[in-house]
C-alpha cells in the first residue's frame, strides 16, 4: 500500500536490532502490524483479511477526530 499511496507510509523494523521497540508493541509473533497505534495483528492474513483490519483502523481513527 505505501508503494502504490503517497497517502500511506510503512516502516520494517527488525526487532532483534530493536528490543525496545519490540518491547513498547509487544511484539510476540511476525509479522506484527501496527495500524497508527490503534489496531494490531499478528501473522499473515489473507488480503481481504488484512484489508479489513486496516479499514476498521481506519475507521475508528476517523472517529476520533470527529470527537
């Protein structure tokens, strides 16, 4: 997504090089995704799985700023 939108930016981040990192997002499994600190999962998903999580990250985001 961050390769096809100027809108979306993604970060890899190896967590051995970083242990507090990993230790800040809980990181127990690869891959974890984290969606602007709101949503997470761990482990590959099928496309429209992980188009779901992002849209609902997506959407609670939008929520807050309406708040």
């Amino acid at each position: 997504m961050a390769v096809e939108s100027d809108r979306v930016t993604a970060d890899v981040i190896e967590a051995m090089e970083f242990p507090d990192l990993a230790r800040r997002y809980g990181v127990r499994g690869v891959p974890k995704i984290v969606i602007n600190d709101r949503a997470e999962f761990v482990g590959a998903l099928l496309e429209a799985e992980y188009l779901a999580q992002i849209r609902a990250a997506v959407e609670a985001n939008g929520s807050k700023k309406n708040e």
